[in-house]
C-alpha cells in the first residue's frame, strides 16, 4: 500500500470494492453539500467545502441520512477539503462546524490554478500552514494527497509536515 491511508471515489462505490482495499479507508468525494448521499456506507465523506458553513449543512444532512438507513448516528466523517481562496480566508471557520469534521486538507493543485500560482509558491505555503492552524484548532487532522513525485515521496512529506492522513484518486496505490 505504501502509506497511503485512505482511497477517494467520486460517484457511487464501486461493488466488492471494500473487500480488495483491505484497511485502507475508503471516501466519497462530493463537490458541495447538496450532492446526493451514498447508498453503501464510506468510512468517510470528502467534501470540497467553501467554509466551514458547508461542513454544518453536511453535517445536519448526514444525521438525518444515516437514521433513515439504521446505521450509527455519527459514523460518516467528513474531511473539509480547501480548494479556493475563500476556504483559505474562512479557514477558522470550520472550527466548531459540526462534530463530524474528522480532517481538514488543502487542494494545491485547485488552488494554485485559482491564484494563478505555481504549486510551490510562498503564497500556497501559507495558505497550508493556515489549513494545518485552522485543523487543529477545529481538532481535526489534516491530510494531504499523494502526488506525482510517487506514493512514498508523498508520504515522507506529508508525514515531515505533519499531516495525520495521506489520501489518494489513483486505486493503484492501494490494490
């Protein structure tokens, strides 16, 4: 698996899917809060949030979802993902945002598009120590994505920079 700690999915999970990632976690990615649920539980719901209001109107629509299916209130996690200035600016308010909040991470790639800056800017350093601040003052962990330079780079950096989870897109990296 090489470290990575969870597996993002974006549309409906895939069958038998759970069975052939072995521990790794598995996510359902969502664009906004209104996106439609999931059928089969994830271990956790990524969701490109704006600011911290987006997580608390999951929040209250993953509470009312889970009674409806019978399974445990609180289970769906979400973990926040920044991938506009907004986010950034508004980073303190996913502080108290809803008890769910299990990460908060930062989209680089997202974001140096919308600033027009290159990945490895002074400003997307900042802004990252911002979402670090920001997760743990809400008690979350923060998380990163493994990128291009390969898994194990990835995890020697995220680990370095003090990320508590390591996600990946690329199911590759953990079958």
């Amino acid at each position: 698996m090489g470290g990575v700690d969870a597996l993002v999915v974006e549309g409906p999970l895939p069958l038998g899917l759970r069975g052939r990632i072995g521990a790794t976690r598995l996510i359902l990615a969502l664009d906004r809060p209104d996106a439609p649920l999931p059928a089969e539980a994830p271990d956790a719901v990524l969701l490109a949030a704006r600011a911290g209001c987006d997580v608390a109107a999951l929040g209250a629509r993953l509470a009312v979802h889970e009674a409806e299916r019978g399974w445990p209130d609180g289970q769906l996690r979400i973990l926040a993902q920044v991938a506009a200035p907004l986010g950034v600016l508004e980073a303190r308010s996913f502080v108290g945002a809803s008890p769910r909040l299990d990460g908060l991470g930062l989209d680089e790639a997202a974001l140096a598009v919308a600033l027009g800056a290159e990945a490895a800017g002074e400003t997307l350093a900042q802004a990252r120590a911002l979402v670090r601040l920001a997760a743990a003052a809400a008690g979350a962990r923060t998380f990163a994505y493994s990128g291009p330079d390969g898994i194990e780079h990835a995890v020697a950096a995220a680990r370095q920079e003090g990320f508590g989870l390591l996600i990946t897109r690329d199911p590759s990296a953990v079958l």
